[in-house]
C-alpha cells in the first residue's frame, strides 16, 4: 500500500483522475458553495460534471491541494482522494 501524497500539480491530478476513468465535477451545496469531487461513474446524483479549466480555477482560487493513494494494501490502483488545504 503507498502512503497517500499531496499534490498541487495540475498535470499530476488530472493523469492520477484520467488514469482511473474518473472526471473533474463539484458538489454544489447551499452553504459551502460548489465543493470539488472526483466522479468515478458511481451512483452520485448530486455530482455535477465540471470542465477541467473550471476545477483547476476552483482548486487554485480556493488554496486547496489533490491528497491521493496509488495503490491499496491490496495492490491494485487505488481511488482514495480528498481536497485539503494546501497550508
């Protein structure tokens, strides 16, 4: 299992996204505004697709950082992802 890594870098977030078939979208919530998630196809109706310029813009204007694993303790490609504060 690989211990999970923070990143800023947009190639870096889009291949590690592309690679698992996922796609950039938001959750769009009352009080938090539109919050950045990654749709991996999976029964989410609250998902909204996003283009990648949008999600980048989002990911810079609100100083967040991409933390995700490569690989489970099972050895395969891992889809463990969050958006956290780049501080």
């Amino acid at each position: 299992m690989s211990e999970p890594l923070k990143t800023i870098n947009h190639e870096v977030i889009r291949a590690w996204i592309e690679a698992r078939q996922g796609r950039p979208a938001v959750a769009r919530t009352a009080a938090k505004g539109a919050m950045l998630r990654v749709d991996f196809g999976d029964q989410e109706d609250d998902l909204e697709p996003i283009e990648w310029q949008e999600f980048f813009t989002i990911l810079d204007d609100n100083g967040l950082a991409f933390v995700h694993q490569d690989i489970t303790a099972e050895g395969v490609p891992s889809r463990f992802n969050k958006f956290v504060e780049r501080g």
